[in-house]
C-alpha cells in the first residue's frame, strides 16, 4: 500500500534559538469557561505550558485581558515561574495583537516562531496565532493548554487554525521538538523532572525503569 503525501510540504522543526512563548489570558476567571477539559487536568496543563519556558529558557511573554475584572488574574504559579518576564495587562483588546505595548514585547524578543496557548481556543488562541501567522510568524498552538466552552467549540478552531496554516500541537510534541535528542541539554536530566511532574504517565514509566534497574528482579515467565 502506498500512502499519499503532502506535494511541497516543508517539515519546520520548533528552533529552540529561534522561538518565544506566550501565555494568553490564562486567568482564574476565564479558566471557569473551559469545558473541554476536566479541572485539574487543565490546571495541570497549563501549568505545563508556562513551564516549558523556563526549563528551555525561552523568551516568555505574559498577557491578560481585563484581569481586575471577572475574567481574574493570572494564577500565582505561573507569575512565580516568569516573575521577570514582559506582562501586558491589556484593558479592552479581544486580540493580543491588536495591543501596541504586546507588539511590541513580540517583536522585541527577535524569534521567527511562536508557541502559544489560550483561553479560549477559539477567540484569544485562534485570533492571536491567525494574527501572527499574517505576520509571517511559524505559529504552534499548544493545544492542551488552550481551553474552549465545549468540545465543538474546541475542534472548529483546531481546525480553522489548521487550515490557515498554524501547526496544532500537543505539549508533548512541543517539548521533544525543542529537546530532540535525549543527551542535549536540555534533555533527559531536565526534562524526566519535568514530565514527571506534568505528564504522568511518562513520569511513572521513568520511575518505574529506574526502580527496576536499581532492585528489580525478573518473574518466572516474565521476558522482554
């Protein structure tokens, strides 16, 4: 069987050089609105987000809409995580982009890629990414840390971002694009930290490897 593919398509790797984060309207009070995920896995996930720019010590850019308003501060982790980072408090824009102090903060860093998530996926992620990507950005919407009202909601922007030509994304792609190889640095020392504190089922199987090495024994009838 031979499988088609894309005429022309350019496989663009996350430069780790070459690119910044955002975290967009991530706030306490839009959090109510997502949907699509339970709670404590978004919380998790977002957490996660906000995190990869400190383990790869990326250029990380925080911004808000309206946050004396019900739509909330960021929360506290994250603000601890990139206490020196540029943080544009927007009053009124819908779209970060639409800001001039966030334009600015964006144009500053120097990066040609942008990985980004938001609340909501189809409002502050997608008009954001679509934004960027007419300004000749390479855009990567982290999709787990980008909420929606509902799971619909949720693929209809996915799929609008897709087809204007952001590359929609998982966190899990997001970091071993950046790390590449386990014997970079960042790499495995780095990165099992941070895995096992945001993706659980790879944190597990970290420690479960590890604690066979160090005093497993092999079962009757058990091989490889």
């Amino acid at each position: 069987m031979i499988c088609p593919t894309a005429q022309g398509y350019t496989f663009e790797r996350i430069n780790k050089d070459d690119v910044m984060l955002l975290v967009v309207d991530h706030q306490i009070g839009l959090f109510q609105l997502v949907h699509d995920f339970g709670p404590d896995e978004f919380r998790n996930n977002i957490l996660a987000h906000a995190a990869i720019g400190k383990v790869f010590n990326l250029p990380t850019i925080l911004t808000t809409s309206a946050e004396t308003g019900p739509n909330g501060p960021l929360p506290k982790e994250i603000i601890a995580m990139h206490p020196d980072a540029p943080w544009i408090k927007r009053n009124g824009e819908v779209d970060a982009w639409d800001n001039a102090e966030f334009r600015k903060a964006v144009k500053a860093t120097g990066k040609k890629q942008v990985i980004l998530a938001g609340i909501t996926t189809d409002v502050c992620t997608a008009f954001l990414a679509l934004s960027l990507l007419q300004e000749g950005y390479t855009v990567y919407a982290n999709h787990d840390a980008s909420g929606a009202l509902n799971q619909k909601i949720a693929d209809a922007a996915n799929d609008r971002m897709r087809a204007a030509g952001v590359h929609v994304v998982s966190m899990f792609t997001v970091v071993c694009d950046l790390m590449r190889d386990w014997r970079n640095t960042p790499g495995a020392e780095e990165l099992l930290p941070f895995f096992d504190r945001y993706l659980a089922t790879y944190g597990y199987l970290a420690r479960g490897h590890a604690a066979a090495v160090d005093r497993g024994t092999i079962l009757p009838g058990e091989s490889e």
